[in-house]
C-alpha cells in the first residue's frame, strides 16, 4: 500500500491506495484533516490502465466441423489503436494465401480495437491453439476444438457459426 501526504493551506489530505481491482479501477481512501475534525472517504475511480488483450468466447472454443470459425480479438485501454495485429495458429502466424483457402481477417481500430479472424469450413486440422498478438500490448490466446457434432454438453462451450 502507498500512502501519500498532501498540505493544502490548514488542510491535510491523505491517500491510501490499494491493490488493483480485477476490474481494472483503483481504490483508495481519502482522509481529510482539518483541526481536529477527520473526514474519511472512500472513492473507486478508473485510473491510468494498461492495455488489455481479450478473445471472446475463450477460453475454449468448440466448433462443428464444416462451420465457420469466427474468432474475435479485442484490445481495450490502450494509448492508440494498435499498428498491427498477428493471428498464429499453434505459435505459427496464419498464412492468409495458403492453398486451404477460405481464411480472412476483418479489423477495425478505435477506443477499442477489433480484429475478426474468419476460417470457413473447419476442418480437424483447424483445432489448436489461436493467439492474437496486437503490438502494443500483451498477446491471448484460445483454444479451438473442431467436433463433428456440438451436443452442447461440454462445460465452458461456446458454439459459433455463420450462416
């Protein structure tokens, strides 16, 4: 914990910030004194946060085979959109003119930064490990699973397909 000390005229202010909090705000409390009268407050304010790297749907993916894979790759809180986003399959970057075909990619950049990676008729060989690494921040990563057919039993599941 930090604790900071500010003199303002007969006032005293302290702040005490804590931890982190799992949605990305500070908290704090803010003790005033003033003579013999304390003043205590507590304030929860988003503050200065780092960049942030999310795959919906994650963290495993299962797809029936034959659908389309639709994969999509947000990066929120960062100072600028990113200059440039790596998809990778298995730790290998994606090769949008391989022979398979069917594989494009649609971004759009702004205050949150989206990138849409579409894979048409999945095949056994498109399940694996999916990672999204923008160049200003942190990469993540999905696992896909491509089943022959989605009974919608497996826990975490998330069926995705494109008509």
């Amino acid at each position: 914990m930090k604790i900071s000390h500010y003199f303002v005229e007969y006032y005293q202010i302290v702040v005490h910030f804590f931890k982190l909090l799992r949605n990305l705000t500070y908290g704090f409390n803010l003790f005033v004194v003033y003579a013999s009268i304390t003043t205590t407050s507590s304030y929860i304010k988003i503050l200065n946060t780092q960049p942030v790297t999310e795959i919906t749907g994650g963290p495993d993916l299962f797809i029936n085979k034959d659908s389309t894979i639709n994969l999509t790759c947000l990066v929120r809180y960062a100072p600028e959109p990113p200059s440039t986003i790596i998809w990778s399959h298995n730790r290998q970057a994606i090769n949008f003119d391989s022979p398979r075909g069917g594989i494009s990619l649609i971004t759009e950049k702004g205050p949150v930064t989206s990138s849409r990676l579409l894979i048409q008729k999945a095949i056994q060989e498109d399940s694996g490990l999916y990672t999204c690494s923008p160049n200003n921040t942190h990469p993540n990563s999905v696992r896909v699973h491509i089943v022959n057919e989605f009974d919608g039993r497996s826990k975490n599941a998330t069926k995705l397909k494109l008509s």
